[in-house]
C-alpha cells in the first residue's frame, strides 16, 4: 500500500482568516517503508507572512518573493500525492489549508476520509502522554537535533518514521502462511535497531509508583531465585 505522509508550514492558523501556505513537505511509503521519494515546495503566500509565524518556521518574506504562487505548484503536488492516503500530525490543520489552496486555485478538494491523523493513532496507542512531534520523537529514540525550527519536509521525514513505530515498526504483520499477500517490491534501506528513552516525568512519575508498592511479586521471586 502506497500512502503519503505530509506537512505544511503556513502564514497563520486559519486560510478563512486570510493565511496561506508557504511550504509543503511530502515522503513517500510503500507498506510503511520510505521509498526515497520526497516531495519540497516553497510557495509564495501573497501576503506578509506575520512575525510570530516567522518565528515558528524562519520563512521570510525575503526568502518567499521569488517562490511561485501555490497555483504554479498545485500539478507537481497532485502528481505526487495521486490518489493516495495522507499521513499528517494534526490532520485537520494540513487538510484545510491543503483544500482550500486547491479550491482556489481549481481543483477538487481533498476528501478528508483521505487523511490519516497520526496524533489520533497515538492517543490509542500510547494514551496518557503528550503527542507534540517532539514528545513521540522523543519516545521512540528519534533523533531530533537537525530540528532547530518546524521544516516542512523534515518534519515530514520524522513523522513518518513516528508513523511506522506507531503502526508496528519494522514489522507490519504476523501472517506467515502461503497465501499472505507479499509486499510490493521496493528498495528498503537498512533501518538501526529502535532505541527508547523514557521521557525524565514518566520515569519520575513510575519510580514514585513502585515506591508505594507493599512486597511486591518480583521482589519475593528475587528473594527466593
């Protein structure tokens, strides 16, 4: 299955309020492998783009100026994304801004049972802690240090290696039998061996509770090994 995972970065939190697009990123997966296909784009938004958005992404209207208008771009991004699932982090926000972009400059939008939110999937599986990029980078060992302001793509890159852990890992199924669907050929690279830290509140917060703990079942075991 080919799926998407995207990011954007943009002038403010609403189009309807007059914010544009400024950037998107896009990574391709093939049964939730990068392929090494990506998708890059600056778009020039049309208007300022506000100090406090600056501040987030460090896109300036300097750099912007020379950027073509998101109708320029909106073939090469429809090309790549095809008909494919989107993979985002706080789906609503890209899809809005996405359909709207596209609605203004032609095209259909996209349908929203098309997006994959990854912050929805973490609230399953890993319920109770904070799921910002940073914190599930964080979780799953993700190296975050080129990540000194939001990027499009880099964020992109990382949400979709968040997205494989959050959906198995590297690996994506327990059917071994004759008839299994085999995946389709892709050149997969070598992906290191998964490393976790604990984030320093949780295992705060998981010592206090086995301090509390009366003769517990491992200590007696330990004991009496």
């Amino acid at each position: 299955m080919r799926e998407i995972v995207i990011d954007t970065e943009t002038t403010g939190l609403e189009p309807q309020e007059g914010h544009r697009l400024v950037e998107v990123g896009a990574v391709e997966l093939v049964e939730r492998v990068p392929t090494g296909r990506t998708l890059h784009l600056y778009v020039n938004p049309g208007r300022p783009v506000p100090p406090e958005a600056q501040k987030v992404h460090g896109l300036t209207d300097a750099f912007l100026a020379d950027k073509p208008p998101f109708a320029a771009v909106a073939p090469e991004l429809l090309a790549f994304i095809g008909h494919s699932p989107l993979v985002a982090h706080n789906a609503l926000f890209d899809w809005k801004f996405l359909s709207f972009e596209l609605a203004e400059a032609g095209h259909p939008p996209i349908p929203f049972e098309r997006m994959v939110d990854t912050v929805e999937i973490a609230r399953r599986v890993v319920p109770g802690v904070r799921h910002s990029l940073d914190a599930l980078c964080q979780r799953f060992g993700i190296d975050l240090s080129r990540r000194v302001r939001h990027g499009a793509l880099l964020d992109a890159e990382l949400l979709a290696r968040v997205y494989i852990e959050l959906t198995g890992g590297r690996q994506m199924g327990m059917d071994l039998s004759p008839t299994a669907r085999a995946p389709s050929p892709v050149a997969r690279p070598v992906v290191p061996a998964r490393t976790f830290t604990v984030p320093p509140d949780e295992a705060a917060a998981h010592a206090a509770f086995v301090a509390r703990m009366r003769n517990p079942l491992w200590a007696r075991l330990a004991a009496t090994g």
